[in-house]
DNA sequence: CCTATCATGGACAGGACCGTTCGAGAAAGG
DNA sequence: CCTTTCTCGAACGGTCCTGTCCATGATAGG
C-alpha cells in the first residue's frame, strides 16, 4: 500500500503531526475540546484539519491510536519479575506519565468511540496489572481481601487524580510519582 | 419574605420537587444532561420548568444547594472523637453515601457555577476530613510522609471511583461501603 | 362555581459546533 | 520552472441546546 516515496508532501505530514499533538495536549486538559480550538492550536486551518481527518472522531481515534501504541511500547519493557511490591512500584512510575499524557485523551475517546475499541485499549494495560497483582497476592504480599477489579479500579483512580491534580496545580509533576506510589502500594499491600 | 400560607400553589410545587429530584438523579450519572431530558424526567414539560428555574445555571445551583444542605446536615453528627481510625471509617461511610448520590451533580456545578460557590462546597466537608486526619497524624495512626492535602485528593478519588463502578454495575452498592473503607484506610494508615 | 394560577406544546431567535464546498493562492518537488 | 498537492478563509446547511413568547387549556382552591 505505501510507496516507497511518501505518498504526502512534507508539510501535509508536519501539520497532521501538529495536530495530533495540538489534540493530545488540548485534550487531555479539556475533552470537549473543539475542532476550532485544535486546529488553531496546531497553527492550522480548521479546514485543513478536516482535508486530513473525515470527522472529529476520526481525528480522536487516530489520538487514541497513537496513545495505545505508545503505552503499549512503554510498558512492554518494564520487569514485571521480582518482588511484587517493586515491580508494582516500577509499573506504576511508568504507567504514570502515561496517565498523565493521556488521560485526557482516554475520556475523549471514551464520548466519541464506540466501547469496543477503548474497552480493548484498557484490557490491555489492565492485564498487565492484573497478573502482577494476582502473583503478589499468591505469594502473600498483596491483601487479598479485595477484588482484584476493585484493586485495578483503584490504582487507575489514583492516577488519574494525580493527574487532575498536577494540572490544578495542587501538586508538582515532580512529586507526583512519589505520592502516588506510596499511595497505590499501601492500599494494595497494608491490611491493618 | 415567605408568607405563612404557602405562596404557591400545590401543584406546583410538586413539579418543582420533582424538577429536583430528576435533576439529581440525571446529573448523577450525566454532568451535561439537557434540560430537555431533565424536564422529561420530571415529567414536565420543558416550558413549565423555565417557569420555575430562570436558567440551567439557576437550576443547578438549586440542585447544588440542596446537595450541600444535605451534605453538612449528614455530616454534623458523625462522632469524630476516639481512634482516628474508627472516626475515619464512620466519616467515610457517610461521605460514600452522599459521593454516590451527589457525585456527578458536583462535576455538573463544576461546569456551570462560579469556582467560588463551589469552592465552599468542597471546602466544608474537606475541613472536617483534614482535621481528623491531622490528629490521627499527630498520634501517629495515619502516615506523615505524604501531605495532607494528597490524601485528601485520594479520598475523594477513591470514593468517586467507587461511585462510578456501581454505576458501571462492576461493584454492587451493597459491597462498595467495605471496599471504599478497606482502601482508603490502608492507603492512609500503612507505610512499609 | 369562578378566578387566579399554573401547565403545555409550538414556534422562534441566538449561539455553538460539526462537516462540506468553493475558489484563490502558496508551497513542494521533480 | 511548472504542475501537482496542499492551505486557507469565507460561507453555508445542519443539528442541538438554551431561553423566550404566546395562546390554549387544565386545575387548584376559595
């Protein structure tokens, strides 16, 4: 399907870059934002912006898209082995920026896309988690007297409020993966 | 202002309670209802709740209002003497309830009234939070490496995460109480 | 029973956003 | 340098929501 020769001419590439990152940016601070706002974030014609994506959620899917892909590679090489509670600490810091880069993104996508598409974009970290979790818990370092969703739920709810937070500046992006490490893994490890 | 004989007549205001009460609920689960479905939830018609709220905004506010009455007077009573621990747990029991009914109708104010109202609807029941937790910190039962500020955000991102699981139907309403307490206290207690 | 009060649907203006079309003009790239 | 490709702004139709007006009809309550 792709020539060798790049089908597209330079600058219609730089500016499809521009705006997928304009939209990344502008989304996962406001998800309603406008194709408007975008595109002139991007330093693009609202117009020029439709020439390369049919729909507003055309455009967000190719977000999501890119977003899945560049979890999906971040969290491929993180060692899951070891201690539990260190690995956990590990998949956490890296799932982390994630959260942070993406989140927005995530609810977004989750107004405009179908369920299906995001329920697999969320299966896929969510499994990760889920494994390490279930081998903490067998070996007795994670409680176990809580589901395991319940669990995943809350790690993703811990993030995310990081994140809510840095934006509102309540908190610095520095200090946010401590807080939430020492958070996420006291919930998961610490009975009374 | 109000007279002894109610100024307005029966009907009436039945609609308007009813008017609240579908509003609260809709906006529970959807912060950007219309007041089209409000309206028809209410079974109403559209006009007739013009006639008693000026505006969305207006409406909401009442909505809110009420919400935050609600809030402080469930509140009032919870005994916060004794083991920090067993006060937090009565405090986050009452609070779960209100998070559950109240949650969305909070991100729908968040949206259409000035941050200065709503700042005082935060800031009443997040006082009582703090100073509960500040004591339980000076004794010793909750941890100190984190800020206060940080695990109050994690209370209320784990209630709110509760909230929509049920409302996802992945958690039943009847075990969220447990788990909601079972998290929070762990993550606010435990250190390594 | 009678009147003031309220409910109601239709219709309308105003605004926001989406998605499309057109024509003119700029830039890429062979 | 010249053609293909892309940009851009203006403008338009469509949808949806808010807020308002009006005329008709029901109902409460004295």
């Amino acid at each position: 399907m792709t020539a060798v020769t790049s089908p597209k001419r330079a600058d219609a590439r730089r500016n499809i870059e521009a705006i997928i990152e304009a939209a990344t940016n502008l989304l996962a601070v406001d998800p309603d934002a406008s194709v408007q706002d975008i595109a002139k974030a991007a330093g693009v014609g609202r117009v020029t912006l439709y020439g390369h994506f049919d729909s507003r959620t055309a455009l967000i899917n190719e977000v999501a898209t890119r977003a899945i892909a560049q979890t999906e590679e971040a969290l491929r090489d993180i060692d899951l082995d070891g201690d539990p509670r260190d690995a956990m600490a590990r998949l956490i810091d890296a799932t982390w920026l994630l959260t942070h880069r993406f989140g927005g993104v995530v609810v977004a996508a989750g107004q405009a896309l179908p369920p299906e598409e995001l329920r697999r974009a969320h299966e896929e970290p969510a499994a990760r988690a889920r494994a390490l979790l279930e081998r903490g818990r067998a070996e007795g370092r994670f409680r176990t007297d809580l589901p395991v969703e319940w669990q995943i739920t809350t790690i993703q709810a811990v993030l995310h409020a990081a994140s809510g937070a840095v934006h509102r500046k309540e908190i610095s992006a520095a200090d946010a993966p401590r807080l939430v490490n020492a958070t996420i893994l006291a919930a998961l490890a610490g009975a009374d």
